[in-house]
C-alpha cells in the first residue's frame, strides 16, 4: 500500500511541470525596467541583450528608464505590476 501512494504522489509530482510548460508564455511584449537613467551601464546592458532575448523568446523586449529614489520608483512599479512574469526589473 506504501509503494502505491508513493508512486501516486511521484506521478503527480512530475505531471505537475507538464501543466506549467503547456501555458504560452510570453503572450504579450516583455517590459525591462531600468531604474537607472539611460546611457548609463544597466541600460547600455539592457539595449545590448534585449535584441537577443527578443529573437529567441520570440516577443519584443521594451526597455523603460524609471530613475528616481534610488531605484525605488522602479522597484515599486515592478512590485505593483501584474504577476505574469513579462514585467522584469533590471537590477
């Protein structure tokens, strides 16, 4: 009896990434926050990879600059962003 739910619990252990994997993502353009203003070292960083990252993801990659507060107006915004994974902060 032990050996069956073990491998029941395994079972449903290893279906559960193939549910996740299933889900298109990304569905809309990714949002690179920058909390540092542009033509500075996190946003030359940010131009540089977006191309590559956009090419292989298969979605736009937009860099926004949010300076401020030393970096917490951008940090805010990110906290405050909807939980989909496609608003990302560079830091």
């Amino acid at each position: 009896m032990r050996f069956f739910r073990a491998l029941l619990f395994w079972l449903v252990l290893a279906a559960l990434p193939a549910a996740a994997w299933s889900q298109a993502w990304p569905a809309k353009p990714i949002r690179f926050i920058v909390p540092w203003p542009p033509a500075g070292g996190a946003d030359v960083l940010a131009r540089l990879i977006s191309p590559k990252l956009s090419e292989w993801l298969g979605q736009n990659i937009l860099v926004d600059n949010r300076p401020g507060a030393a970096g917490n107006i951008a940090t805010e915004l990110v906290a405050q962003s909807n939980p989909d994974g496609h608003t990302v902060l560079l830091g």
